[in-house]
C-alpha cells in the first residue's frame, strides 16, 4: 500500500552504485559485455544517476581496468553516468572518453586515509585539489565521497566535527554535492540526524548532501529514512545489494536499491524506478555472477513469481 507520511520529501534522486562500487569487490572477473549490458537494463529500469567505472591503476582495483573500454560502449545510455576519479591521471583518461561527471574519494579518518590511498587526509585533499579545479574547468559535476563518517575499524567511533572538517574542505575545493558513506554500516538514525545538523550549522545545505549506508547491522533502510526526514533527497544504492570496501574487511553490502524503492514506493516518494524491471535485472546480474542477490526485496519478488 501506499502510505505517505508527513515531513518527507515528495521525490528522492537515487544515486545508483551497482555498477562500479558494486562490482569492484568481485573476486571473479566480470565481462565488460555484461557491465555494459547491465548499465544498459539499470537505465532501462528508470535509473537516472549510474555511476559506471573508475579510472583508478589496475594495480588497486583490477576489476575495473577496463574503464577504457567500457565507458564507449555506454554512449546511447539516457542517464548521468559518473566515473570515479582518483588522481589527476585518473581525471585525465576519464575527459578523453568525454565523461561529465566526476567524484573524487576522500576519507574522514586518518587510519583510511592511509590504507586506501596512501596519504594522510591532508594529502588527500591536496591531490585532489588540482583534480576538482580542472574538472569544473571542464564544467564537469563534481562529487565528493567521503567515508567513514560514522565509524572506523581502526579508529573507532569517528567524532562529529572532525566529519564536518573534511566534509567542508571537499566542498570548499569545489565540488557540487557530497555523499556521506557509513563505510562499516554502524550508524544508527540519531547518529546520522546530528551529522545532518552539525553540518547544516557549519554552513552545509541539505540539498548538496547525498547518503551512502551500508547494511552491515541491517540499519541502511532506517538510517536512510533518519536522512530523508532531515531533508536529504540523494540517496546511494547498489542493485542487489552489490558492493562493501575492498579496503575495510568488515564492510559488507550497500543498501540494495530494490530495499530502498520498496520503501519509497510505500511512502509515496517518487523515484522514477520500475521495480517490477530492476528486480529483473538484479536477478539477471546475479545469475552472471553465480549466486543469488542478497537484497530481501529481490528474493521476495523474484520467489513470488
């Protein structure tokens, strides 16, 4: 049924991850035919924000090497399709394929900032200073990850305002939107409200916030709806649940987009997204990978049927 309820938004935008933070973690290699092909039936299904590949060494990620030749063959998609970017050589291959939209990682601890690239966050955000300049140059879209808001394997419970620092450089070098990622999923809604509106008091705007949960405690659907009650309307989601961090072990799988427009559906909130075809293809894509879909959505449709 759907059920409005009061103070939420009428539309949210989802931020769809499946097909590069999703498959990246994927131990088996993935046939460039089939993220393109996947790609293809997620903007088929109503998804308007794809994000596609990354332009990071092989070396680091070696189920994305093939940036180069996956992104051409998305060229007839009818959706934003925005490719990570990690450095400026990153930047540099992904405008020679024409991309217009660009995200930059950052981390909001400084044991991460370590282990995933090599710098201390300081650093990190002076590598990607020239990175946001010269996309916006470009007139390219820039958004800003930044993970770990909430906890950290390492480090523990991440303190509010040293989110905040991070999260108002990143914006201060230029970029558009940021998403805020519970890398390790143990954020709990009071936790995710009061970084809402600590960042609000440090001059941060609820419309350039997006939020990426991981449902590692199985909190993403209620931390989502802590957001989406503060304002927020950018939500990120993987279909079929695809995706964690392959440089925090105990992170396991994005908030499964079906999950997500399951809710917004039964609340009147609009999404755009056909559940009914994007079940289809989170079905699809688990039968590629040899092994069924973690979302309780898609095996609850896929079993109905």
């Amino acid at each position: 049924m759907n059920v409005p309820a009061a103070g939420l938004p009428a539309r949210v935008r989802i931020h769809e991850v499946g097909a590069r933070d999703g498959l990246q973690n994927e131990k088996g290699a993935v046939p460039t035919a089939v993220k393109a092909e996947f790609i293809h039936r997620l903007a088929a299904a109503g998804l308007t924000t794809i994000e596609a590949t990354s332009f990071v060494h092989p070396k680091w990620v070696p189920q994305l090497a093939d940036a180069e030749e996956l992104f051409p063959q998305l060229a007839d998609v009818d959706a934003h399709l925005p490719v990570l970017v990690p450095n400026e050589r990153g930047l540099d291959r992904a405008l020679a394929l024409g991309a217009t939209r660009i995200a930059v990682f950052g981390s909001a601890t400084e044991t991460f900032a370590s282990r995933n690239l090599n710098r201390t966050v300081a650093e990190s955000l002076a590598m990607f200073e020239p990175v946001v300049a010269r996309a916006k140059e470009g007139r390219a879209h820039v958004r800003g990850y930044l993970s770990m808001c909430f906890g950290d394997p390492w480090e523990g419970a991440v303190p509010v305002h040293q989110v905040v620092s991070v999260a108002k450089a990143l914006l201060d070098l230029g970029c558009d939107e940021l998403s805020l990622g519970d890398t390790i999923g143990v954020a709990t809604p009071g936790h995710v409200q009061a970084l809402l509106a600590a960042l609000n008091e440090a001059g941060v705007t609820t419309d350039r916030i997006g939020v990426h949960f991981h449902d590692t405690y199985g909190q993403a659907l209620s931390n989502t709806l802590a957001a989406l009650q503060h304002g927020v309307t950018t939500v990120d989601a993987s279909a079929g649940g695809l995706g964690g961090c392959p440089y925090a072990k105990s992170a396991t799988g994005n908030l499964a987009t079906e999950d997500l427009v399951w809710m917004l559906d039964g609340l009147g909130i609009e999404t755009g997204v056909d559940l009914a075809a994007l079940t289809a293809t989170s079905v699809w894509m688990a039968e590629q990978l040899g092994r069924p879909s973690p979302s309780r959505t898609v095996r609850a449709l896929s079993h109905k049927e």
